[in-house]
C-alpha cells in the first residue's frame, strides 16, 4: 500500500455543488461548443480545469483580505508583500501585476528585440504568445525525454544543454535576451527541474553574459520534487530550497494564481537597477502604479500569506501526493497518463487513450468533452488545439503531446473525489471506442483554445 498524506487542514465554509444528469450534461456540451472552457462552473460536477486562481485561501489569508489598506499610493500590503517576495524568492526588486501574463507581457516588452531568441524548456502559451508579440521567437530546448509521455524521469523538465548551446553557437548569445527556465514544466505534465540542471544553465548562461528569467509559477511545487528527489537535499527546508533555486535566475515571472496560493494576482522580479526602473515606467501603462500593479490592497495582503504558506512542507507534501494518488489510480487500472505524474495535474494521453483518432482529429479535445459528458468532472485539452499555428506558415503547430489535464485545485477536494474522478475516467476509457473526432467550426486568431467552438465529424 502506498501512504498518502491526510489532508493537513479542517474545512471550515464549505460549497455545495450541484449534480445533472447525463442528458442534461451532454445539452450543456453541446451548447459549449464541445470546449470546457466554455461550460457554466455551475454545470460542472468536479472541476480539474485548472489550479489557477482556484486555490481555497486559509482562515489567515480571508484575515488578511479584511486589512486592505486600498490607498492608491503606498499602501501598507504593499510593502508586505514587497519583503515576502525578496525574502522568499531572493530577489531584489518586484513589480506586482495583475497576473502572470502581465508580469510576461512586461518582461516580454522590456527585453525581447525584434529578431531575438527566447529559448525555454517548453513553451507556455501566454508567455509564448507574448514573447512572439514582440518580435521574438521561441525555441524548445528541454530535454527530449519531456516529449515522451511513457519515459519515466525523475527530472523531465530538465534543459539540454547542448540544445542551448548550439542555438547560443547558431545565433550567437546577442540575439538571446534571457533564457526561459520554467519550473515545474506545466505543459510537458507538471515535470520539474533539477537543482542540478540550473546550476548547470546558470553556468552556461553566465559564461556567455545571458539572463535566466524563471517562469516561477509553479516553483514550490519544483523544490518539493527536488527534496524527495535529489541527492543532497532530504534535510533541506522547502523555502531553503526555493531560494537556491532562485538564485540561479536573475529574476522572474510569477502567476500568484498557482504557488502563491491566491485567486489573483501575479508579479515581476528581478535584480537588475535598470530593468527594475524601467519595469516601474512601463507597469504604469498596462497595470497600475508599482506600489499595486494590477491588484487590490487586501489581495497583495492575502498573497503574501499565501507565499509563507505555500512552503510549508505539511500543504506542498499533501498538495503533489494527492495529485500522485489520482495518478496511481489510473495507471493500476491500464489509462494510459503521462509519466511520472507531476506537481499539478495527471495528464491523460489522449494518442494513446483514443488510438483510433488521428491528431487532426482532435483526439484531446473530444476526450475532455465525453469525460465531461460522462461524469461531469471538468478537465483541460492540451494538444493540438492549445498549441495553436504557426505565425509564420499558418499551419497548425502539431505537439508530440496530445493531452487532456485533469489538474488538481489546491486545498479544496478531498481523497473520495480523487476515487471519483478516476471511476470515472477508466469507465470511459473501457468504452473509448465510441468516442468520435472534432472539427472547428469558430477558431479565434490568437489563444484560440478558450474560445473556440467544435462540432463531432
Ligand atoms: C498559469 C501560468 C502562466 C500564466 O499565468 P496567468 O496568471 O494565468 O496569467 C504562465 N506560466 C505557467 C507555467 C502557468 O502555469
């Protein structure tokens, strides 16, 4: 028997939610478009759409909201907020957004030239989005294993060094303005990134004067992996963790809607005097003044106790066990999931679940929309759809990883909705055959797998 740990709160509010029957879910699909972003929250049973701003906040961070301070101008969360961030994440300087994307919508502008490379260790798709928005392009430099969902790594979301190399010997270091380094890796499954591997991009990137900007987003999930997993760091604290990985970047991107444990909020941060002077000019334009960016007085509060408590061992522990527990339901039962299970979400692989489909077929987002009309848990397609077309060509990007993420809120289901959730998708997967393909019948320009809308072939 594996252990898992118990949940490490009590629950004090609780939210009822309301159970349809198949018809009835199978209506809403329908009028959805076949895309579970466009389904009524109330329509949904167990939502594994996202973790992003779907964390429940503690006792203490609903405390803080209460102590607002909504001045304009120097606001007093403000400047908690300010020393949580430099004292957890090292660095020396922090602008607040209103999210993650406004954190990569600046860093985007202030760094990237027309003509630049951005490599990174998987693309993300708003901060590709924004990255290609100002001239640059992206390149994938992780390591190849990430690409196969049944290779078994404990860090899949390592760099390949000689991939950055060779595009730093093609390009030359001048047209790379940072290095993306994301941990954990979101799109390649939740995989994370050895302290090993930035110490080495570090040393690469220093030899050659270029930046490592991290996409933080979902870091203390990261130096979890890195605490059981490798050598040398069993006895190290997870914040302890955190702050070395940290100081192998000179700043970095943050969505407070993951790790940070609140329902909005994001910032930027760095070390750089400069940059930090110019991100104060820009962050006017898009966000709000540099004491508030793009948020409230009590939601900066509630993020700064979010960021204490998002290193306590006992919440990241039960956090990326239970996500594990769901996991080893399904691979006992033969569902073909991306391996290891990562820090946020089992992701199912939906080549492999739906063989009979081909890739322009959907397989993904046909998946996400019967697990919805099946048992209403709500879940995500990663694949062909999400990654979107080339903006040069046109043509569809088509990703070795075609995905549907069933992606665990932080604190707010239990053990017993985990069972459910897996029922649910091995009855499925015992039927697959019946599941048909998609096509498009509303695509949008840009980011077009929010809101576009599908019909069965
Ligand atoms: C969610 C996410 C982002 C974007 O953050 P938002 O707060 O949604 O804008 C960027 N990178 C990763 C890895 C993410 O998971």
């Amino acid at each position: 028997m594996n252990h898992y740990p118990a949940e490490p709160f009590r629950i004090k509010v609780v939210e009822m939610m309301k159970t349809m029957s198949k018809e009835e879910r199978e209506a809403a699909m329908i009028e959805a478009g076949y895309n579970t972003f466009l389904l009524k929250s109330e329509d949904v049973y167990i939502d594994l759409l996202t973790d992003s701003g779907t964390t429940a906040m503690s006792d203490r961070q609903w405390a803080g909201m209460m102590i607002g301070d909504e001045a304009y101008a120097g606001s007093r969360n403000f400047l908690h907020l300010d020393a949580v961030v430099k004292e957890y994440y090292g660095f020396k300087h922090m602008v607040p957004t209103h999210q993650g994307r406004g954190a990569e919508n600046l860093l985007s502008r202030l760094k990237i030239k027309p003509g630049d490379i951005i490599p990174g260790n998987m693309y993300f798709t708003t901060t590709r989005y924004h990255q290609e928005a100002n001239g640059g392009t992206f390149k994938d430099i992780i390591i190849d294993e990430a690409h196969d969902p049944s290779v078994d790594h404990p860090f899949k979301g390592n760099i390949d060094l000689t991939k950055l190399q060779a595009l730093i010997d093609e390009y030359g270091a001048d047209r790379i303005p940072y290095v993306c380094l994301a941990v954990t890796v979101n799109l390649a499954g939740g995989q994370p990134v050895s302290m090993q591997n930035m110490r080495e991009v570090s040393a690469l990137c220093k030899k050659h004067n270029i930046d490592i900007f991290f996409d933080a987003t979902r870091c203390v999930e990261n130096a979890y992996f890195i605490k059981k997993r490798e050598e040398g760091y069993k006895h190290t604290s997870i914040k302890d963790i955190l702050l070395e990985m940290m100081s192998y970047g000179d700043g970095c991107t943050m969505s407070g809607k993951k790790d940070c444990m609140v329902n909005i909020g994001g910032f930027l941060a760095m070390n750089d005097d400069t940059l930090f002077a110019r991100s104060k000019e820009l962050v006017v334009v898009f966000e709000g003044m540099p004491s508030y960016g793009g948020m409230a007085g009590r939601d900066m509060e509630a993020m700064a106790i979010g960021i204490k408590e998002s290193v306590d061992y006992a919440y990241i522990a039960h956090r990326v066990e239970q996500v594990k527990y769901l996991g080893d339901q399904l691979e006992a039962a033969g569902v073909p999931i991306v391996r290891p299970v990562g820090g946020h979400a089992v992701f199912l692989d939906a080549r492999a679940f739906l063989s009979h489909l081909s890739q322009d077929q959907l397989p993904a987002q046909a998946l996400a929309a019967h697990l919805y009309i099946e048992s209403g848990v709500r879940s995500m397609e990663r694949g062909i759809v999400s990654a979107g077309r080339n903006k040069e060509t046109g043509k569809n990007h088509s990703p070795k990883l075609e995905l549907v993420r069933l992606t665990i809120p932080r604190r707010v289901y239990t053990y017993a909705h985990m069972d459910v959730v897996a029922d649910a998708v091995i009855a499925l997967y015992n039927k697959r055959e019946s599941i048909t393909g998609l096509e498009f019948v509303y695509e949008p320009p840009m980011l077009r797998f929010f809101n576009a809308r599908f019909k069965p072939l």
